[in-house]
C-alpha cells in the first residue's frame, strides 16, 4: 500500500509540472488595433472593404507642404497593404461562416477620407504643439485636427486600423471613433552618434519608426569624447583629418563618417514633415575629448605626479575656450531651427581639473571648490547661446546648483530618480524623465519599460495631485557603446514602442504588468513595423509575420 501511494503521489507531481506548449504564436496578434493606444476610442464589429480603385482622400479646408506630403505618404501605405492569399483548403464551414459574416457585419467599400484641418498650417513643430484629433471610420470617413500635427497624428492612426481577413482575401477597417491626444507633450528618443556613427539612412529610418509610434523629439547626440561627426564650416577641422607628429587623427572617425550641413538639412525637413522636432545636443565641458584632436587648448591637461598624462574636460577659465563654444553654438543653431538646444553638462571628470595646476591656482585665488568650478563653466556658458535660446541639460547641472531660467528643461536620468524628480519640480522647473529608459541596456525587455510611469512615481511619492503636471515628457536613450549602423533599428524597436505608448497613452493605474491585450497587439504593432521597413525585433516569444 505505502509503495502505491509513493508512486501515485510522484506521478501527480509529474503530472502538475508538466509544461504545455500549443501550436501557435504565443500571443495571437489583434486585428486593426492602434499603438500607442489612443485615449478615446468606440470600435465596432461592422467594417469597409477597401479598394484603391475606388478611394480618394479630399481636403476639405485648409492645406500646406506638410498635409500634402503626409496625405501622398500615407495614400501609399494604405495601399501597400496587399491581401496575401493563403492557398491552403478552405473548409465549407468556414466558406458559410465568412458569407454570413459579410452578410451581417460589412456595410460596403471605403470610399472616401475628409481631412479638415481647421486652422492655418504651422510651419515647425515646437514644444507643447496641439496634436490632438478626432477620426469617424464610416463609407465617407472624416479626420479634423485644428492643427497640422493632429492631422499628421491621426492619418497614422487611420492607416493603422486597416488589416487583412482571416480568410487573407480583404482589406478591411471597422467603424470607429477616436478622439485623441498625447498624455505628455514631449516624447523623445535620443540616438547617440559619436560612439558609434549612424548612417544617413538609418537615421531616416528611425524618423520613419518615431513617426508609426506617434514620438515627437528626435535627440540627436551628435558628438562625444569619441568622435567629432559633425561637419563645421566654421571649424572644419574638428571633424577633419590631422596631422599631428606624424600619426593621422580624426575628429570623425573616418572622413566618410561625417554629417554635413546638407546632410543636417535633409534630416530636418524629413522631421518636420513628420511632426518630428530635432533636439541637437552638444555636451559641454564634459564628453568632448574629440574637439580636442584640432582644437587642445580648449580642453584641461590632466596630471599625475606633475606628469601630464592626457586631455580632460574644457577649460573653465581659458577665454578661447568660450569663444569657440559660442562661435560653434551658433552655426548649430542657424542649422537646427528648433528654439532647443540641449548643452549636455553631465559627467565632468573634475578630478582632473584639480590635478591641473594653473586651474588649481585660480581656485585658491578665486576661493573657488571644484564643484563650483562646474557651475561658473554653466553660468558663462549659457548666455552664448543665440537671442530667444532654450536650454535642456542633464540633472548635474541642476545638482550642481547653476542658476537656471525657469523655462530651461531638466533631463533626469540618473538613480534615485523620484527624489529628483520631486526635487526640480518643486523649484519650478520642468522634468524630461529617462531614467527607465535605457535602451543600451539590452537586456531590459519591452514589459519593463512599458510599466515606468513618471508622473505616477511622483504622485505616489507626494500624495500631490498637481506636481506631477511638471514632469512634461521623456525619452528613451540609445546610447552608442553596443549598437551600430548593423543592429541599431532592431536594439531600439519595439522596446522605444513601450516608452513611446507609456507618453502617448492614458495612464496606468494600479496595474505592474502589462494586460494580455497589450502583448497581443504590440505583436501586430511588430509586424506593422516589419511591413513598412523598420526591422524590429520580435516582441514576446513564437509567431510570425508576413511581410
């Protein structure tokens, strides 16, 4: 008897461990859902069948450059998707269940998209811009925006209620309404150039990726202590080649690895058409050693037992150093036309400011502290910008005490990231959060990042309804250490999808995993993405995608 009931007790345990696997994709994808989620919206059951022969796309008030190219973009990704037809047996049930189908539930051909932008058409896109939208799906579908860029937001949230019958024969989209805008105005990713050089293309290609994910900043840290890519006409040799006791040095990495000013341009406009702004980023006095291949008395000489041992941070109290930062800040923003410019200010390597001597020197003259020695670099740095500049700087420099204007952005990004959230927004300023948002943390999954809420940090950390409102934005960071021209796209997307819904879409509110609904459609979010050349990675686990 007792060896009986072992084995009956072993086997139901056995029985209990074991791991079912059913055939399929892990998470089935949806049908014609939006990402990021929009705030409103009513689907219905019944649907149009498209048929390109038979559509057309009417503006109906007033109209621009902007409207005219998105509605050329958007005509040819509508139209892109194709039924693929699957050849395999249909079943007679299943040929009856999709007569009765469309018996019941389809209600005609799409035939036409009214876009009414109400008002006049702005020219740039710029912080805290109306993206806001209304879209009614019906035989004659209509889109209104008062401006450019809801329209802009709402034609990629049409095109993306279109998917293909079970039976892979149709084009479909169901009757719906959507009433939408973003929960954060700023919503950003930023690419790190100067570790790794990013080609033109695929800087494009992000653009066309930011753009299916409704993010609105493009942070481009163009520059950094490794490469110098940014081509000056001003300074031309920060990016050129040297030639310097007899061994050949690069600002860039290569004289092939450079952005150009026509190359700026082309990257600006293909971002403006897309309601995309261009943040460039320019890191001061920290992150610079590149500048110094042509330019090294702008930088500090670091030493070690009275021995020079290499280049650091600018230095703070060289008269030429200012002059160049100035002089080069405005060619960067006579070629980026948004009022932005991020000056970095993160990161300074101060050990070797104290180690050099004339810099020591001035300290005890000046009843100086390195610290404050940092916060004078700031203070001198910023009125060089051009008339009706705006700042964004990393959290050190706010650390560090340096008297900021109310309207400068403060880019958090460092541990203990709720306490200084709540610490700026309670002198006024304005929050960009990244935190987490890490991308060049590969292994940090989709899931995770979905999950950080930065106004939800803060309000459960104060009980304070209002403060929370600061926290205007964020950014995921693809920093270049591990990601080049050959895996960049597929290291960003879809996990920037994550942080791009998290700013777009209402909040979460007491939930710390993402719901099943939120798998199943960023699986058809992948795919969406595959469909229109951005290759990103699988999201969750086994299915497929056809392309």
């Amino acid at each position: 008897m007792l060896r009986f009931l072992t084995i009956f007790l072993i086997t139901s345990v056995n029985v209990n461990c074991i791991y079912i696997v059913n055939p399929g994709p892990k998470y089935p994808p949806t049908k014609g859902e939006v990402w990021p989620k929009p705030q409103n919206e009513i689907t219905e059951l019944t649907y149009y069948t498209f048929d390109p022969l038979n559509f057309k796309v009417k503006v109906t008030n007033n109209t621009c450059d902007i409207l005219i190219s998105a509605i050329e973009r958007y005509s040819y990704i509508v139209k892109s998707n194709k039924p693929q037809q699957d050849h395999r047996p249909v079943s007679v049930t299943e040929r009856r269940q999709h007569a009765r189908q469309a018996q019941t539930l389809q209600l005609g051909v799409l035939q036409e998209l009214q876009v009414q932008l109400t008002e006049p058409c702005e020219e740039y896109p710029y912080l805290e811009m109306d993206e806001k939208y209304r879209l009614n799906v019906l035989a004659v579908s209509v889109l209104t925006s008062a401006s450019v860029w809801g329209i802009l937001r709402g034609l990629e949230t049409f095109a993306q209620k279109f998917y293909i019958s079970r039976d892979m024969n149709e084009l479909r989209i169901n009757t719906s309404v959507v009433v939408d805008f973003p929960e954060y105005a700023h919503r950003g990713l930023l690419l790190d150039t100067g570790r790794h050089y990013i080609s033109v293309p695929n800087i494009l290609l992000t653009l066309d990726a930011m753009t299916i994910n409704k993010m609105n900043v493009f942070h481009w840290h163009i520059v950094d202590d490794q490469s110098f890519p940014y081509q000056s006409e001003k300074f031309p040799d920060l990016s050129s080649r040297l030639l310097i006791f007899y061994d050949s040095l690069y600002g860039a990495y290569h004289a092939s690895m450079v952005y150009t000013k026509n190359d700026i341009a082309r990257i600006v406009e293909y971002a403006r058409l897309r309601g995309i702004r261009v943040l460039p980023e320019f890191d001061v006095p920290g992150h610079t050693r590149s500048w110094g291949n042509a330019y090294p008395n702008i930088l500090t000489s670091c030493y070690h037992e009275n021995e020079v041992v290499g280049l650091g941070p600018m230095n703070p109290i060289r008269n030429i150093t200012y002059k160049m930062i100035r002089d080069l800040y405005h060619e960067v923003q006579a070629w980026f036309p948004d009022k932005h410019l991020h000056i970095g200010g993160d990161e300074v390597r101060k050990l070797c400011w104290r180690s050099n001597p004339e810099i020591r020197e001035y300290m005890q003259k000046n009843g100086l502290k390195v610290e404050e020695l940092h916060a004078l670099f700031m203070q001198n740095t910023i009125p060089l910008l051009a008339d009706g500049s705006k700042i964004v700087v990393w959290q050190d420099v706010f650390d560090e005490n340096v008297p900021l204007t109310s309207d400068t952005l403060i880019q958090v990004w460092k541990d203990e990231w709720i306490h200084e959230m709540v610490k700026v927004l309670k002198t006024g300023h304005r929050v960009l959060f990244s935190s987490s948002w890490y991308l060049n943390y590969l292994q940090d999954e989709w899931p995770m990042l979905y999950m950080a809420d930065p106004r939800r940090m803060v309000r459960d950390e104060t009980d304070n309804n209002t403060l929370p409102a600061g926290v205007i934005g964020g950014e995921a960071c693809m920093w270049g250490e591990k990601v080049d021209d050959r895996n960049v796209i597929s290291s960003v997307w879809p996990r920037a999808s994550a942080v791009a819904e998290r700013l777009w879409s209402a909040p979460t509110l007491g939930e710390t995993s993402p719901r099943p609904e939120v798998y199943q459609r960023i699986e058809e979010h992948v795919c969406r993405m595959n469909r229109r050349g951005i290759a990103a990675q699988p999201a969750s686990g086994p299915g497929f995608c056809l392309v």
